[in-house]
C-alpha cells in the first residue's frame, strides 16, 4: 500500500527570499496572508500585468509607495487597453487597495525604494500561499515558461496578453500549464492535494 506524504505549509519557511532585497513573509494568525519587504538593495519590483477568477486582492502599503495599474474592474472578453486603466501611487495613507477579482492588475517599485505591502484575499484561504510558494520554488516571474503557467493553472492566475480576450489567455495557460508542462518534466513543489489543511 502506498503512502501519501502531507505537506503542512506551517512547517515550512516563515519567510522566504522572492529577489535581491526583497522577502516575503507569510503571516500567521493574522487578518493578511503575506508581507513583503524591499530594501534599498532591491532592483526594479515589477508583477507583470495579471488577473484572477475566483479571488480578489486585498492590499495595503505599510511603507513606502507603490504603483499599481488597475484595469477597467470586470472588463471580461474585452481588449485590455491603458486608456481603461488607472497607473497611480498608492502609500500608507490610502488605506485597503481591493482589486476585484477578473481586473488586470500590475505592479511596480522601483529600485532602491523601501516598502512595505500586505496582502490578503476574499475569500481567504490558503489558496494565495501554496500559489506564491509553487511560483517561488519554480524561480520567481522569470522562471521557464511551462513552469509558470503550470503555476498560474493551479493557482487562479492568468496573465494579460496583448489583445486581451480572456479565452485566449485562459487557453493558453490551460494547454501550457496543464497538458504541456507536465509532459515536459515540470512538477508543482506544493500539491493542493497533499497538503495539511488549517
């Protein structure tokens, strides 16, 4: 008979280094699931332009100051485009930043600002962590491509690619995430399915 390892996200690093200067701590017993920290060692911060389908984002600036581009909210099946978009900096003094989920969404810091940002999401579980340790553990946003998608099929996140029609970009990280990835060797490190649940 087979045995099954379970894997308790508890047990595993508190915090975790995500690029030079920057690290993100994932919170326990608290109202946000993440923390991240840039020094001012960090090069550019930058999340590529994304959406999620089943979450939305919760953020706050503890320090610092962060651009975020906010695309038009529950634009689906539309060409995403800047002239829909809202680029500002966003600091402490703004309070909770909700992003609905299905709205392109990115983010920068440039190099050599400090920040502080939390995140949470609603609804909240655990889903956002396995997420940012799978895409972590494959190297970050500028890991091998199948291994990014592999990570984007399994954890609600699809990217935003030039035209901006959502059934292409939810093909593509279906075939590539899902069929290709897996044939080519890639492997999540973090199995939803084999993990401890809090």
């Amino acid at each position: 008979m087979a045995t099954t390892t379970t894997i308790d996200l508890w047990d595993e690093p508190e915090t975790i280094d995500i690029g030079k200067g920057v690290t993100m701590t994932f919170l326990r017993n608290s109202e946000y699931l993440t923390r991240v920290v840039m020094t001012a060692e960090h090069d550019d911060f930058e999340v590529p332009l994304h959406y999620h389908e089943t979450h939305d984002e919760i953020f706050r600036i503890v320090k610092g100051r962060v651009r975020y581009t906010l695309g038009e909210p529950g634009a689906k099946f539309k060409a995403w485009s800047r002239l829909r978009a809202t680029t500002r900096f966003y600091t402490p003094e703004d309070g909770e930043i909700v992003i609905p989920k299905g709205t392109a969404h990115s983010v920068f810091v440039e190099a050599g600002e400090e920040a502080i940002v939390e995140e949470k999401t609603a609804p909240m579980d655990e889903d956002k962590e396995i997420f940012f340790r799978n895409l972590f553990a494959a190297g970050g946003v500028t890991a091998n491509p199948f291994a990014i998608m592999q990570v984007f099929y399994h954890g609600d996140g699809y990217p935003v690619l030039p035209p901006g029609i959502r059934f292409l970009e939810k093909g593509l990280v279906t075939v590539l995430g899902n069929y290709l990835a897996p044939l080519l060797g890639y492997k999540l490190k973090y199995d939803a399915t084999k993990l401890k649940k809090h």
